[in-house]
C-alpha cells in the first residue's frame, strides 16, 4: 500500500475507528518510517512527526509502548514524538526512550529528572552518556537503585557538588561507596573523604581492586585519626556573652522568634542557640548538643516549637552544616519533614529537655 493510502487509511481510523483499528495504522506508519528512515529529509520526517503525535494520543498504553520501543533505537527518531514518549508517566512508554533514544534534547531529559519517578530517573541513569547537570540531579532525588546506576555508569560525568553527594551517601552504604571509589575520574580530594568514612571492608576491596590506591588509604586513615584527636581537644563554645545579650532583651520583652531569625540569618552561632534555648525553655547545652548533632531531626523540632519561617530554618541548617555544605536535596528534604510536623506536637516534645527524647519521638512524630 502507498503513503496516499495510508493517509486516508488514517484519516479514517481517527474519525470513525476504534482504538484497535488506530493501533495498526500507527504500527504501519512505523513501519514505513523505520525501512527508509536514513533516506528521508527533515521535511519528510517532520511530516512523519505530525502523523504520529496525532494518533499517538489516541492510543492505548501497549500501543505506546510498542512505538517507544521501535523509536527509541532509530538514530533518526522524530524529536517531538519521541520527547512526548518520554515524558509519559508509564515507564514501559517512557523507559526504552530515556534510556536509548539520542534524538531526546537535554532540556527534556533534566525536566524528567527533576519531576518523574525512580523508575524513570533510573531510565535515565542507564544512558550511555551522562552530563554533570543531569547527575547532579539524579544523586539528590535518587533512591539506592538510581545513584547505584549512576556512580556505575562509566559514561557518566560528576560536579565537585556531585561528588560531595555522593561521598555523603556513601558514608553508611558499602556498596555505593565500593562503586564510588573505584570511580577513575573521581578527584583526590573526594577519594580521601570517601577513604576517611569508608569500612575496613570497603577500604580492602578497593586496595584489591587498585593496589596504587594503597598510599591513600593510608593517608585517609591517619586523617580520620588527626580529626577525631582534633575534636577531643577542641574548645567548647563560650556562650557567656550571648547569654548576657539575650537576657538583656528577655529583660526588656522583647525576645521573641524574630531575634532567633535575625541571628540565624547573620550566622551569629552562639546568639541563635540560646534565643533558641530561651524561647523553648531548653538548657543551652540541649540546644549546642542538636545544632551539632549528625541528624537534623531534634533542631527541627526546636525551630518548630519556636515557631520559626521556612527561611530561618534554612538559614540555621545552613550554619550547622558549616564548611561540609547543605545538598539542595537534603535541604528540600529538611524544610519538607519541617513543614509536616504540627508545632503543638513539637513544644510536647521539647518539654522532655533532652536531646535523646528529641530524636526518639521524632522519627514517629513527624513521619508523613
């Protein structure tokens, strides 16, 4: 049959067919695209390009799924139908694109990234080429499974901020840190980090694997070492001028939430601890032990029985984050679990006055 056919054919498949009845005609046009595909001009596959976005949203998932499939591997794919296929929130539609196809633009691909599911983020993490905007991304919304992916693709490229990511994500998961490490194009200074956090059992594996990395492993282990010696020996925070200032405005009535923003804003460490600490009748000690704490959990609570905005808890977890920096995901994350707990809830938690009661009621108190 010729192409004038199968036009009308079409014609009247979308006026008075049935889903059936489009499916092969959709599965006939492929067909005469993908025999002569190298052949036609931009023009033609452009026309090609209308008459598949026209049926393609008429058509049922397996249909789709089917046409994602054949397109995916055609070096010269329609670009509008084949961004279309990879934006379905099917993944048996929107997977074979996102992995395979090279017809998709950047822009579509970041776009998914940032808005669809696993399952699509890891799609695209299988790609054989990864750019460093689009990695940064799928190592802060990932799960296991897509940084996984990602770390262990070899065509994939990484940012020092991707890196940062990863090397934290690594901290209590062998196997990402195994894969991370055994990385060729990771820099030193990530290597030593990642070294410095890792197991006994991650640190030999990679020794096996690359026995020149010996002399780093060795260098991370007397790093780790100078660290915790420098934490024993480290000075605790002289509080007491902050103490005489936040009295004197407690004095005055005038300490409120306010002051605790505005000092957290200023990263004024020792003023935001005990305007925290005043405001929630919290020792200052209890207050120093969450701001320093691993953990966001307790610190949060504290801010929400304050009552504090989004913008101050940023601020505060900003501070506390300190030289090692905040990931924008693990910043989302934060104000996210901020915004769920109820601030009655959190000033019922904080009357314990314990830092431990703080983290233990949280994990349940704030789950979504």
């Amino acid at each position: 049959m010729d192409s004038a056919a199968l036009i009308d054919d079409l014609n009247d498949a979308m006026v008075r067919g049935t889903v059936g009845q489009r499916a092969e005609i959709l599965h006939r046009i492929t067909d005469l695209f993908t025999r002569a595909a190298r052949d036609y001009s931009d023009d033609q596959i452009g026309l090609f390009d209308d008459v598949l976005m026209r049926i393609a949203a008429t058509i049922e998932l397996s249909a789709r799924a089917s046409l994602a499939k054949r397109l995916a591997l055609e070096p010269r794919a329609p670009q509008r139908i084949s961004r279309f296929l990879a934006s379905d929130d099917a993944i048996d539609v929107a997977g074979p694109v996102l992995e395979q196809s090279q017809r998709l633009d950047h822009d579509t691909l970041l776009e998914t990234a940032l808005t669809k599911g696993q399952r699509h983020l890891l799609a695209i993490a299988r790609r054989s080429s990864l750019d460093e905007a689009l990695t940064d991304v799928l190592v802060e919304r990932g799960d296991k499974a897509v940084v996984l992916s990602a770390a262990g693709n070899p065509g994939a490229r990484f940012s020092d901020r991707g890196y940062s990511t990863l090397t934290r994500r690594s901290e209590h998961d062998d196997e990402l840190a195994a894969c991370v490490g055994l990385r060729r194009d990771i820099p030193r200074h990530h290597l030593v980090r990642l070294l410095d956090k890792a197991s006994d059992a991650v640190r030999q594996k990679l020794a096996a694997a690359s026995p020149s990395m010996a002399p780093l492993i060795r260098e991370a282990v007397s790093q780790a070492a100078s660290t915790v010696l420098d934490q024993v020996g480290a000075a605790p925070r002289n509080y007491g001028a902050a103490v005489q200032q936040i009295d004197a405005l407690r004095a005055a009535g005038q300490l409120s939430e306010k002051n605790a923003a505005a000092f957290a804003a200023a990263n004024q460490f020792e003023l935001t601890v005990v305007a925290l600490a005043g405001l929630c009748g919290l020792p200052i000690e209890t207050v120093d032990r969450a701001m320093s704490d691993e953990r966001p959990d307790a610190i949060l609570i504290i801010a929400k029985a304050v009552g504090l905005a989004a913008d101050a808890v940023t601020a505060i977890l900003r501070m506390r984050a300190g030289a090692r920096g905040i990931s924008p995901g693990e910043l989302e994350q934060c104000l996210g679990t901020f915004a769920r707990l109820k601030q009655p809830l959190a000033q019922q938690i904080v009357k314990f006055r314990d830092s431990r009661a703080l983290g233990g009621r949280f994990s349940r108190a704030a789950a979504p």
